[in-house]
C-alpha cells in the first residue's frame, strides 16, 4: 500500500505543471514523497498490526463478560465512550502538533536542499555562519514541536490507564453491589475482573492508535493536498505535425501574479525555417515568450497558434517533443554523458550516433579525454564539467532531438571568448532549416536574423532586421552602439 502510495505521488509530481515548482521549494515536495509516506508507513506497518490484535482481544474478552453478566458489561460499554471523550482533548493537540512537525520538516527539508544545491556560494560567500543560524532555527523549532509531541504522546497512555481504573474500581463496587443481592456469586466477580484488567492493555493500545492517526493525519492532509493539486493533461488533444508551418503568437497578455502583467499585447511572426531574435532590457519578458511557448504557462489573454491551430489544442506531449531548447545554463542531470545525450528521447541510439552529434557540437574533443568516454559521469548538476562543455552536450542532444522549432535562450551569455565561439560554431549548424527563437543580449550574435523584435517592460517597441531597428529604433540603437564600444574597448 505504501509501495502504490509513493509511486502514485511520484507519478502525481511528474505530471505537476511548472508555476506549481516555482512557488513550492523542492525540498518540501520531497518531504512530502519521503517524510509524509514514512509517517503513513508507520501507522500501517505498526500500528495497525497492534490495533487488530488489542480488537481481538476487546471482543473475545466481551463475548465472555456478556456470559457472565450482561448487566455489568452494559455498565462497561456506557463507561468506553467516556474513555474516549477524555481522550479527544489529545488527540485535538496531537493532530495540531503532527501537522506543525510535517511543515516544519519540510521547511527544513527546503532549506536544507537550497543550500546543498548552492553549495558553491555559500563557501565563496563565507555565508556559512548564515546558513548554520537558518539551519539551527529550523532545527530548534522541529525540536520544539518535537517536544510538544512527546509530551502528549507520554499523557495518552497514562491517561488511558488512569480512566481505565477508575472504571474497574466502578465495576468493583457494582459487583460487589450485585454479589450482596446474590445476583451472581464471587468467583463470577472476580472471573469478570480479571477479563476487565486484560482488557486494559488493548484499550491502551487503541489510546495510543489514536494518537498515531491524529499525528499521521499532519502527513495525509499535506498528501492528500498535493494530490488534489490541478495538473498538466499530456495526452489529450490532437497530434500535430508542426514542419512548415507558421508560429504566431497573437496579442497575448500574461502575467504571474495579478495585478503585474509580464507581456502587453505581444504579437509576433515566426515563418518556417526563419530565425525570429528576441532583444531587449532584462526583465522585458523574453525569457516568458518562451515559456509560454513550451507551454509552461498560458496566456491570459490572446492566443498562441501554429498554422491555423491553437497550441493549446494541441497534445502536450508531442507538441513539446517537435520543441529543443538551450539555455544559458544548460541544465544537465547527474549521471554520464550517454544518459544525458539521450535524456528523454523516446528511442535508442548507436554509440556512433551519439559519436557524430558530438563532433557537430564540437564537444568530440573532451569527451574522448574522460577515461570513460560516453560513460564518463559528469556529477550533480554536471559539476564534473565546465559551462563550455555542458553547453556543447546541450546542443548535442538537441541534434539528436531533431526538434522541428528550436529555441535558443542566451545560450552563449555565460561563456569565455573561446566556448562561446565553439558554441555559436555548433548552434549554426544545429539551426540550419529550423524555425529558430534566440534571446541574446550580445546583439552580435543575433545581426543576420530573419528579423528583430525588441522587448522593452512586456511589448514590442521595434521589429524588423538589424539594419532596420538601427534606423528606427533608438533604444536599440544605443545597445549597438554601447556594446560596440565595449568590444572595441
């Protein structure tokens, strides 16, 4: 059960769009995966196991009582669930402090993945008397909570014992009542006493169940609130073919949170085989027309639409397997240069395919240094390799994708003067009958697109080719020239 629990929460964040990452730090959705399961494996693995047993034992014990003497076991039954009443009060608490102990862990799980995932600029940084105080006032307030929980957890049992023997003094004394009327005799009462004191232990069991579900309860609210979370539908829709066809992006509105629009009216035009450049101030929205063209995002208002079709009405799945995208940072996953050429492609590949898109990213070179070649491992995050290289397995997988639109976001902003010719070398290859997007702030990289669209605070200020936005865009004319005289300098 735990097993189908996890995979299905696994299943559940894969299948999660992106704004929900981006407002949820990692570390809290793996506490989610691993803490809050755990805490329902508990409950299923040991409680539930003693509970079944103490039940057994509750009824065999009452089965015998109600022989002896209905009378007296009736009085019993009225007495359990004023056992339970004067319990309620912890288990109210103990819910409460189950549900603050699981946030708490999370958060330190968020922070604690932050950091580590950071690692590098916390020790250039020395913010390591920073991140020990965030750590330990996290540490302390799961301490605290810690210690609230083991208080009502030491009350449960005690107080379950206590009420359990006022109730057996209770049944003493209308026993001894019935043994002067000579309703039953003495060896009934104390017959019947013994199966009451028996019974004590599994009435203190479920005392204690009831304490594990209200703390397991914290974990299932948190599951059961990310399972109900709206997700991304991938398979409905219709399959679309996007080769020749034009991409426009009509009017469109966007804004992550209310109030703070991102784009204003944005239109553009991508014919193709055409490469569309995107330029402007940091922080226009260049890098959102991208997400909402993977999709990440929808428009609020406006619409995106390949040929004649909305994108929207288009299966998420294949329309994002036609799209190949390189970034700035070049994501990598850890694990060797194989597995990350390959990462997610839905068939097979030869060692001599995987040879041949290397040598079109011109990353043939360091790979055949790595003792292990194709096998090497590039480590977390691709740690093992310089930002040059990632970029160049980045574009070696895209030749391997073969995607029908390519979208290209700053991909040389963060290199030195060599990478980043190695790496235009290999993006000009890999763009060659593409419809091609590119963002770049070097406006060098960008002076033979088909055409321009300059993005100033969500809108397009300017649109046309180099020469074109030069004459008539002014804005742009003074990045030209800034970044002319930098070079030059």
């Amino acid at each position: 059960m735990v097993y189908k629990l996890r995979t299905t929460l696994w299943d559940k964040i894969l299948t999660l769009p992106v704004g929900y990452f981006d407002q949820t730090k990692s570390g809290e959705i793996t506490s989610r995966l691993v803490n809050d399961s755990t805490q329902v494996k508990e409950l299923l693995a040991n409680s539930v196991p003693k509970t079944a047993t103490s039940i057994l034992q509750l009824v065999g014990a009452l089965v015998l009582m109600l022989i002896m003497d209905w009378r007296m076991t009736i009085i019993m039954f009225i007495a359990v669930p004023l056992v339970l009443i004067c319990l309620l009060p912890i288990v109210r608490q103990s819910h409460k402090v189950a549900r603050a102990r699981q946030d708490a862990l999370a958060d330190l799980n968020g922070k604690a993945g932050e950091m580590l995932g950071e690692v590098r600029l916390v020790k250039s940084s020395t913010a390591e008397n920073l991140e020990r105080t965030a750590g330990d006032q996290r540490m302390h307030r799961l301490y605290r909570i810690g210690l609230k929980e083991a208080i009502y957890d030491s009350i449960a049992g005690p107080v379950m014992g206590m009420v359990m023997m006022a109730m057996v003094l209770g049944i003493l004394g209308y026993g001894a009542i019935r043994v002067r009327q000579g309703a039953i005799d003495i060896g009934t009462l104390f017959s019947f006493l013994m199966y009451l004191v028996q019974m004590i232990s599994p009435f203190a069991v479920l005392g204690q169940f009831m304490s594990d579900v209200a703390k397991a309860s914290g974990s299932t609210t948190r599951i059961q609130a990310l399972l109900q979370t709206p997700e991304e539908d991938q398979q409905s829709g219709e399959t679309f073919d996007v080769s020749d066809q034009v991409l426009r992006m009509n009017h469109v509105d966007f804004a992550y949170d209310s109030g703070k629009p991102i784009l204003k009216n944005l239109s553009f035009t991508a014919r193709p085989h055409s490469v569309i450049a995107f330029a402007g101030p940091s922080g226009g929205g260049k890098s959102t027309i991208f997400s909402l063209i993977e999709r990440f995002y929808e428009p609020n208002n406006g619409s995106i639409t390949i040929g004649n079709t909305k994108i929207k009405d288009i299966q998420l799945a294949g329309w994002r397997q036609q799209i190949g995208l390189v970034g700035q940072d070049a994501a990598i996953m850890s694990g060797t240069i194989r597995y990350n050429l390959t990462y997610g492609l839905p068939r097979n590949f030869s060692d001599n395919q995987l040879w041949h898109v290397l040598d079109m990213a011109y990353a043939t070179q360091f790979v055949r240094t790595m003792p292990q070649g194709l096998d090497a491992e590039v480590g977390e995050r691709g740690v093992k390799v310089s930002g040059g290289q990632r970029q160049r397995l980045a574009i070696a997988r895209a030749f391997l994708q073969d995607p029908k639109i390519l979208m290209l976001d700053e991909a040389t902003a963060s290199l030195d003067s060599e990478s980043e010719m190695m790496v235009q070398k290999a993006l000009d290859q890999l763009m060659a009958n593409r419809t091609t997007l590119v963002i770049a702030h070097r406006l060098s990289t960008i002076t033979n697109a088909d055409e321009i669209y300059f993005i100033e605070n969500g809108r397009v200020t300017g649109h046309g080719t180099h020469q074109e936005l030069v004459a008539t865009t002014p804005l742009y004319r003074e990045y030209v020239k800034n970044q002319s005289a930098t070079s030059n300098g």
